[in-house]
C-alpha cells in the first residue's frame, strides 16, 4: 500500500512538472527596440506607438528589438522564424553580444544561444524593400511582433514578442513602382 501511494504522488508531482512546463512561456519583450537608419522614418506617431517608414525601393533597413527571459529558469533561443512583412524583405537575421575588449555590443550571425532569467539580447534583421508591385501607391503595410523559437527544459516553444512601436511601410501618394505589375 505504502509503495503504490509513493508512486501516485511521484506520478501525479511528474504531471504537474509537465504540466506547468507545457504553459511556461517567460520570453517578453526586452529593453530594446528600433530601426536603422532613422533617415528612414518619415513619421512618429507618439500617442499611438507607431513608426512610419516611406518605401524606397531597394533600401536597407535593420529593425531592432530584444527579448528577455523573464522566468525562474534559463532558456535557449534557438531560432527568429523569416515571414513576410509585405514590403520588407529579410535577408539576415543578427544578434547582439557584449564585446569587453571593445566595450561595445556588437552584432554577429544568428545562432542558438542561452538566456539566464532576467537576462536580455538583442536581435537584428537585416533586410531591404522590394515588391511594391503588389501594392498601390497610398498603401502600406505594417507589423508589431515577431516569432520567436525558443526551448525550455528542452521542450520547444515558440512566443510572439511586441515591438517597442508598430513599423508602417507606406508608398508615398504618386509613387511609380520599378518593378513590373503581376498579369491578371
């Protein structure tokens, strides 16, 4: 009888582990967020947390934000999913790393990497602007989160994590795409 009770309790303990690691999701937003160049910004909506960026096409942009691990235990990050953000085209995806020599962050290759609790990185991608053709001139496109992959006591996860501000692409009033219109 003892021996049967012990091993309920282990049991029923181990389903609650996985239980509560199955809805564990610390990742949140970091410290920081932003975009490069800010010669791109042509609007800052304060209020409403949005930041307006004029399509140029072909210009490079590098968007920033962070992500922190805000629960008890240490997490791996092991990838930044590629979407389409309508007229941003990611090309590569970097991440932040402290350099003492230099004192600087410095940004290198995305790749898997660890973070303590209440620890926070940032990560950059790397893009330029193209497909204005599925777009008429007026418009635009936005975004406020990005996937982010991650593992927690080897269980993967994947977490939405808000930007700072919502990024909105617009094509200016008047604006004559290059590249050519998709056939009807």
């Amino acid at each position: 009888m003892g021996r049967t009770l012990l091993f309920f309790f282990v049991g029923l303990a181990l389903m609650i582990s996985i239980g509560v690691l199955a809805i564990y999701s610390p990742l949140e937003p970091g410290s920081e967020s932003g975009l490069f160049p800010p010669t791109l910004i042509a609007d800052r909506d304060v209020v409403n947390k949005v930041t307006v960026v004029e399509y140029e096409h072909g210009a490079e942009m590098a968007v920033r934000f962070s992500v922190r691990n805000d629960g008890a235990w240490g997490i791996t990050i092991t990838s930044i999913p590629r979407r389409d953000f309508g007229l941003f085209r990611v090309t590569s995806v970097r991440m932040g790393f402290a350099d003492p020599a230099r004192c600087c962050i410095e940004t290198q290759p995305f790749h898997s990497f660890a973070l303590r609790p209440a620890e926070d990185r940032f990560i950059e991608l790397h893009g330029h602007f193209e497909g204005c053709q599925n777009f008429e001139p007026g418009s635009s496109t936005e975004w406020n989160s990005y996937d982010v992959r991650f593992r927690v006591a080897g269980i993967p996860k994947t977490a939405s994590i808000a930007n700072g501000d919502t990024i909105r692409i617009s094509i200016p009033t008047g604006y004559t795409c290059p590249e050519p219109r998709p056939v009807s």
